[in-house]
C-alpha cells in the first residue's frame, strides 16, 4: 500500500494481465447504504456506559475502535494531528466519558476546517462518538449538527455530501428517543439543506436546543 497525495492509503492489487490498478472505492446501491443503518457491524464487544459502575472497567468504545481503524487508514495532516491530541483521552470508556467534553472540542475543531482529506475520518469519529456516549450525546448534539449543516451547505465533492448525509442518518439512528418529542429544532437546522434557503450556513446563534 502507498500514500496518495491527499494522505489515504489505497491499496494496489494486479489486474488480470499482472498490471497494476489502485481502487479505493466501491459502488454501493442507495438500497444497501440504507440497510447500513439498520444494522450496525460490531467492532468489538462494546457494553454501554448506562449499565452498572462496576462493569465500566471491562468496556471498549466505537471512538476508541474508530481511532485504531482510522490510524491504518488515514494519513492526512489534519487527522494525524487530531490523533495527536485526542489519543491521551479515549484510552477507556470511562476515559471517554470522563474527558467527553475535550474531545468534543477537539471534534469540533478539526471538523470544521472542512479538510477533505480528514473530514471523512472525523465524522465517522463524531458518530462514533455519539455512539458511545448514547443520551450523554445530547449537550453536544447542537454543535455537531451545526457543524456537519454546515459542511453539506458549502460547496463540496459529492462524496463530502455522502459523508456528511451518512452523519446526519447515524446521529439520528443514535438520538432517536430524544429527537422524536421536538423534531422542530433540528428541522430548523437542516431545512435550508433542503432548500429553504439559498445560503444554507448556519450561524452559531441559530444552534438547537433539545
């Protein structure tokens, strides 16, 4: 495998004559993306952080697995450094739980550079993260969704809008039961996506309150 300009690695095989070819993407119908969100592959065992205090020293995160995949897998500047800064606090669960605050920050600082080459490793990260934090996601979920509205209403590559979309579908696969009493502020949020508007930035002032 070899770095590409952009920091990813994409592996290289032999074609059927012994030529090489790179291929770092694969067509997946709008069907099987779906199906996606209704069955999430497990990483590994992960117990979650509302079961009993006594179990948490024996838990494993999706951030924390996320962090270790994306580490092989992305190379890019703005991600190596937001490893840099996030690996002192997601050794555990409970370390993750305890330090949710900071690594929301940093989340919220890399992302919104809107660095392509890192912005797909980040947001997979973000969802994971909310994953792992489950209702505890809640305080931050504002932010996050402002910062993913406002990636996809900004001029992009399609597949910057396909991750910021897939984003969206998981935060609100994970916060289901919170979103579904006041659908109003977050559709607040995303309606200019939908064209509502013809400048769909959001502004700080117009975060959610859940």
């Amino acid at each position: 495998m070899a770095p590409t300009l952009s920091g990813r690695i994409i592996k290289t095989r032999k074609g059927k004559y012994g030529t090489l070819h790179q291929k770092n993407h694969r067509w997946e119908s709008f069907t099987t993306k779906i199906a996606k969100l209704h069955s999430l592959d497990p990483l590994r065992k992960v117990r979650r952080h509302d079961l009993d205090a006594e179990d948490l020293d024996v838990t494993t995160s999706y951030f924390r697995n996320g962090l270790e995949k994306w580490s092989d897998l992305d190379i890019s500047k703005g991600f190596t450094s937001f490893k840099r800064e996030v690996r002192l606090f997601c050794e555990s669960l409970p370390q993750i739980l305890h330090y949710e605050d900071k690594i929301m920050d940093l989340l919220e600082k890399y992302i919104s550079l809107q660095e392509k080459e890192s912005l797909e490793s980040l947001l997979d990260l973000m969802t994971a993260f909310a994953h792992d934090l489950g209702t505890r996601f809640e305080k931050h979920y504002a932010r996050a969704l402002v910062l993913i509205a406002n990636i996809a209403g900004s001029r992009q590559d399609a597949d910057v809008i396909e991750w910021t979309f897939a984003s969206l579908a998981f935060l609100f696969k994970y916060l289901s039961r919170l979103l579904v009493a006041d659908l109003r502020p977050t559709f607040d949020v995303i309606a200019p996506l939908l064209g509502k508007a013809r400048n769909p930035l959001i502004s700080p002032g117009s975060l959610p309150r859940l």
